[in-house]
C-alpha cells in the first residue's frame, strides 16, 4: 500500500534553500543570529529521515548534537518540537527532557518509528560505538574538532542513500579550527559552504537586527550579526574594556538601592572564594534613552576560604549598613549542589545566614554568552557604556583587563586568581541585565529562595 505523502509548507530563505539542495557530505551554514540556523535543521533532519523507504529497528539513524545540553535541550531540541508539532510530524517524547543526559528522540516515518540520538558534544565518548545514516550539529563552533571527528566517524551506515552532517552556528576567532576546515582547507568535492548575516532573515521583527548593536560589542557585533571571522585582540575576553572609563566613583553603594551579591564559589591554590556586589541604577544612552546601568561597589576574594568566610567578611563589612532584605543572592548554579567543604549547598548556607532572597538560575549561562553580555555592558556597538566598576573592586578590575581564552580550546578561560570574581560578575550579568530578565532600578529586587 502507498502511503500519502506528507505536505510541509515551508518558506525558505535563500541561503537554507541553498543548503538544502547540497548533497556533499559535510553541509555547513554559517549564520548570524535569527537568521534560521536552527530552525532550518529540524526541517532538514525530517528530509533526511525520509530518505529511506524503511530502516532497520535494531539501528538508530540520526544523531542529533550540539555543544552542551543547554544548548541541545533548551534551543536546538525545543525548537526542533515546536516545528514537528506545528507540521504533523508525530515523535515521542513529547515533551523536551529535563535532565542533561543523552537521550533518544523516536520520529514516527513511513509508518515505523525511527531513533535519533540526542547528545552533547562535551560528552563525545557517548556516541561512540554506533553507527548512523547522518548527523546534525548545532552551534558547532563551541565544541572540540576531536568530538566532531568522533561524529563524523560514526555517519557511515549504508542503508541511508547518502551520509551527510549538517553544521549550523555562527563564526568564531580565526584560529578557531572551524576556520581551518572549512577555510584553510576548504573542499569543494566533499563540502559545501553556505553563509548569511542576521539581517538576510525578512522574517525577524521590525528593528530587532539594530536593536542589537545595543547589547553586543563592536567585534561581537561583526561576528554575531554581521556573520565575519573576527579575533579577539591578544585573545582578551573583555575586549571592551577601558580601565579610564569603567572604573569610576560613580559606582558608589547607593543606600536607596537594592544590592546584588554574586558568588563563585571555589576552593584550592589560586581560586579564591569570589563575590561582587552591585548594583542596578538608572542611566541613559548617548541619545538621551534611560536605561540600566550595572555598577559593582565592592568585592570579596578571599584565598583558602569557603562560604562561611565569605559570609563572616560581608557582615564585618556591612553587616551595620545594609539590612538583609535588600540583598539578592545571585551567581555560580553549581552552589545549588553542596559547599565546597560541607554537605549543605552554598546558597543554603547563604539562606541560613539570612539572605533569603535569591535569584539563581538551574544551569549557568553558555561561557560565550556570558562574555557577549559583559562586553556588550562595557561598550556596545552603538557606543552606549552601561557597566561600571568602583575603584576598591581591584580584582575585578584587574581581571577585566587581563582574563584570556585558553589557546587551542572552546570557549575555555585561562583559570587565573583574577578570572573568578569576573565570573561572578559574568553570572550576575546573566541574571540581572539580560534583555529578557532586565530589572528597573529602584524596585526591590525578588527571586526564589
């Protein structure tokens, strides 16, 4: 019995319309953000599953992956879900898992259901010992070229007509090894290169490309929208920052304000207990705009110590100040788990010391995301400063102006006693100033205990 053909209606963009017609084995886009990178695989998994009239049970015949199962779980597997559902496609489960695990991803095809396994490139041992008829990866460039290679090793079964990975992200630094695949050694015969900026998607709302030249940094702006290969200069990853211009007395505790307090909480030689306290005031862009400022006032890095330190320095110091309840806790997810040095979680200590107010996310913000954020506070491409660091953060300071990447890996920093209170800055970025969480100074900042 034939079965009916199943009907997508589906627009495409030049550049995925493109990409779609590529049969060489490695199919790459690289686009800036909103330009349908995402949204054009889960499409492109569907047709691939569907090249084969059957196939066998005992065999998965997709891997799925991207970078982290942040970035798996909560964009590439949600948004693959939200098409399926709104084009018929039937799969299971229904909904997106909550666990950062591997799992399978059943597609209902030709009558028979077929198995895509779902991963996490920083766990490539994994997909190790199968074999697949293809392979998607999501934001490709914040992975290893070794967990790739392990993908590519494993699309080869013959059963599917032809083995093809599709990559989708934008670019990075062009030392990146992307750029030397796809690049340096480009081949034509087994690669097909397609490219796009953020503004060849018609479809994004009404000013949204520009509106983010208020968020991003200048060169995170050439890479993130414009869709170039830029470097880092000297691999610094607050490029943006200017020790003339950030560290000023105008971030100055302000007694009228809630305070945020962000922590990382480490332990061990050269990583310091770390915590920065800020604040959230009202500014206002070159073009005479209010908007938030974010302004840290003081620090705390204490060597050798743990949470408990931390605490009994914050009450030395302000404990005579500023009352508890106009103190947000906020920062490193990890404390969710235990302290460092006791079987009851960081925040929980926190908690019972009386900061009762918290804001901590389940899982920490992408490492690349967190710097796109804080460079964009410290200069935006619109030239709009909305970061500022008080003159006694000497850590903090210091770390803005010297953290660097770590050559030869992904989006790793250079641990140094410095880069820790930036990443505590980092997270409260995250929370507190990102567009879609943004706070209003002069409110009381609440959060879940």
């Amino acid at each position: 019995m034939t079965r009916p053909k199943r009907r997508i209606d589906y627009h495409f963009l030049g550049h995925q319309w493109e990409l779609w017609q590529a049969t060489a084995r490695h199919a790459v886009l690289f686009g800036g953000v909103g330009s349908g990178k995402t949204d054009f695989g889960g499409l492109w998994i569907y047709k691939k599953l569907k090249e084969v009239e059957s196939w066998p049970r005992d065999k998965a015949q997709a891997i799925i992956a991207a970078n982290t199962y942040d970035q798996l779980i909560h964009s590439t597997i949600r948004n693959i879900f939200g098409n399926w559902r709104r084009w018929g496609i039937q799969f299971e489960p229904s909904e997106v898992p909550r666990a950062s695990a591997p799992f399978t991803l059943r597609v209902l095809v030709n009558g028979e259901w077929r198995d895509c396994l779902c991963r996490s490139l920083n766990y490539p041992d994994t997909i190790r010992g199968t074999e697949v008829g293809f392979a998607d990866i999501d934001e490709f460039v914040g992975t290893t070229k070794e967990a790739v290679d392990i993908v590519n090793s494993r699309v080869r079964a013959s059963e599917q007509p032809s083995n093809q990975i599709l990559y989708t992200s934008t670019k990075d630094d062009p030392s990146h090894w992307s750029h030397e695949m796809f690049v340096e050694k480009f081949d034509a015969k087994v690669m097909k290169i397609v490219e796009a900026t953020s503004y060849e998607n018609p479809h994004l709302p009404d000013g949204f490309v520009d509106s983010l030249k208020a968020t991003y940094g200048t060169r995170q702006f050439e890479r993130e929208v414009l869709n170039k290969w830029v470097a880092l200069t000297g691999g610094l990853v607050y490029y943006t920052f200017d020790r003339s211009i950030h560290v000023d007395e105008a971030a100055e505790h302000d007694p009228a304000l809630p305070v945020i307090w962000s922590h990382d909480f480490n332990i061990g030689e050269g990583k310091p207990m770390s915590s920065v306290m800020c604040q959230v005031k009202r500014g206002y862009s070159p073009a005479g705009e209010a908007r938030d400022e974010l302004h840290a006032f003081d620090e705390i890095v204490i060597d050798t110590a743990d949470t408990n330190d931390a605490i009994e320095e914050w009450f030395g110091r302000y404990g005579d100040t500023i009352p508890l309840s106009a103190v947000t806790i906020c920062g490193d997810a990890s404390g969710r788990s235990k302290d460092t040095r006791s079987k009851t979680s960081d925040y929980g200590l926190l908690r019972d010391a009386g900061f009762t107010v918290q804001d901590v996310p389940t899982h920490n913000p992408p490492i690349r995301s967190r710097h796109n954020l804080v460079n964009g506070l410290f200069k935006s491409a619109s030239g709009d400063i909305r970061a500022r660091i008080h003159p006694r953060c000497r850590t903090l300071a210091k770390g803005c102006e010297t953290v660097r990447m770590k050559p030869g890996a992904s989006n790793v920093e250079l641990e140094t006693r410095e880069q820790h209170v930036t990443t505590a800055w980092g997270y409260l970025a995250c929370t507190k100033m990102d567009s879609g969480r943004r706070v209003t100074s002069g409110r009381r900042l609440v959060g879940a205990a």
